[in-house]
C-alpha cells in the first residue's frame, strides 16, 4: 500500500483515534458505567416484581444505551479542534466524508460497542426473558450506528459553539426517537409473540441510507462551521 493513499490515511486515522482514546480509556468507561446505573435504579425504584421489570425492559435499556451514547457525542470533534488537526482534515486532500465515516466508526466501536456486550447484564437486571434477548441485540446492533451517523451530524453543525451540549441534546434527541420506537417495538412485539421483523427491516433500510448519507452531510456541516 503505497503511502499518501486515502486507504492508508484512513488507517493512520483510525490508529490514532484508538490510540488517543486508549490513553483516555477511563473516559470511555463512563458512558457504559451512565447505562449500568441507569438500569440498576429501576428495580428500586419498581420493586421487585419480575414480571413488571420485564414488561420494561426493552425500553429501558434502549433509552439508558441512547442516553449514554449521547454523552459522548460532544467529544466526537472536540479533541480534534483543540489540536488544531480538525482543519487539516477538512484542508486534506481525501475525501471528507470518508475520514468523518472513520471518526463515526471508531466513536461506534469504542461506545456503542462495550454496551451491547453489556446488554445480556442490563437484561438480567431487568429480568428480561432470554427469548427476547437476540432480538433485543439485533436491535441495538443496528440503532446504535444510527445514533453515531446522526450524531456526527449534528455535532458538525455544532462544532464552532461554545457549551453546545444543550444545543447538541436538542438537535439529537428528536431525530433518534423513530429508532427508539422501531427498537424497542420490536423487542416488545417479541415479548408479545407477534411478528417483529418489520421495525427491524425498517431500522436496517434507515442505517443503510443513513450510511451513504451521514457523512456527506457531516462533511458539508464541518466545513460550514469552520468557516
């Protein structure tokens, strides 16, 4: 692979993404922890009662994994605009949009990954039946990607503001609501023994189009902002 190639300006991307959030592993920790302490309150709060915690289950996690995720959206850019290699990046001569859909996709791994492998404890807190678990996980496997796309959008817009978490919360939270409800709708139609094939098909058609779509929108917002 010959240097300077957008293939290994992705790697390098990708390399010092990990490698900067390695060094900052425990801030990488608090969004899983947010998910854990988020769940493990409901019980207290409910009771005991299995067959209401189960009843909730689904939608619980979803909204605790959603809340999480969102905590981090605000430091997607942040780094890279102290450092001054935010505008290199828009200044690069590879394509925009594919260095953002690398950022996405480390945010994605380094986040949205650890809770899903946490998503079997959060369903055993919530006494969710171990039937609806694949679907549950199916369904996040594929709503989680959709909060980082959309996110990265939005954080774009937002980037060049000062204290834009509200502003970043406001902008988020009305576009991730449709994946909450095909999500958790299908885990519920599960719970119920009806069909839940269709709000996953649904989420899978929304993060195939998101995918082609996010960045080049990320990559047109980015250069808005920072001009």
């Amino acid at each position: 692979m010959k240097s300077g190639t957008t293939t290994s300006a992705c790697l390098a991307l990708l390399r010092r993404d990990l490698l900067l959030l390695w060094r900052r592993r425990g801030d990488a920790l608090n969004p899983m922890l947010f998910a854990v302490i988020v769940v493990a309150l409901f019980p207290f709060a409910l009771g005991p009662e299995t067959a209401v915690l189960a009843r909730i289950a689904a939608g619980t996690i979803f909204v605790a994994v959603l809340l999480a995720m969102l905590l981090s959206l605000d430091a997607l850019f942040r780094s890279d605009l102290e450092d001054g290699s935010l505008e290199q990046l828009v200044l690069s001569p590879h394509p925009l949009s594919l260095l953002l859909g690398c950022k996405v996709f480390v945010h994605w791994l380094t986040t949205a990954l650890p809770l899903i492998l946490i998503a079997p404890l959060l369903a055993q807190l919530l006494s969710l039946p171990p039937n609806m678990l694949p679907v549950l996980l199916v369904a996040l496997a594929l709503a989680t990607p959709l909060l980082s796309l959309i996110g990265a959008v939005c954080v774009a817009l937002t980037v060049g503001m000062r204290r834009s978490g509200m502003l970043l919360t406001l902008l988020v939270l009305p576009l991730i609501v449709p994946a909450l409800i095909f999500g958790a709708g299908a885990c519920n139609a599960a719970q119920d023994g009806l069909a839940y094939s269709a709000p996953l098909l649904w989420l899978a058609a929304w993060l195939v189009l998101s995918l082609v779509l996010a960045p080049l929108a990320a990559a047109a917002a980015l250069k808005i902002s920072l001009t």
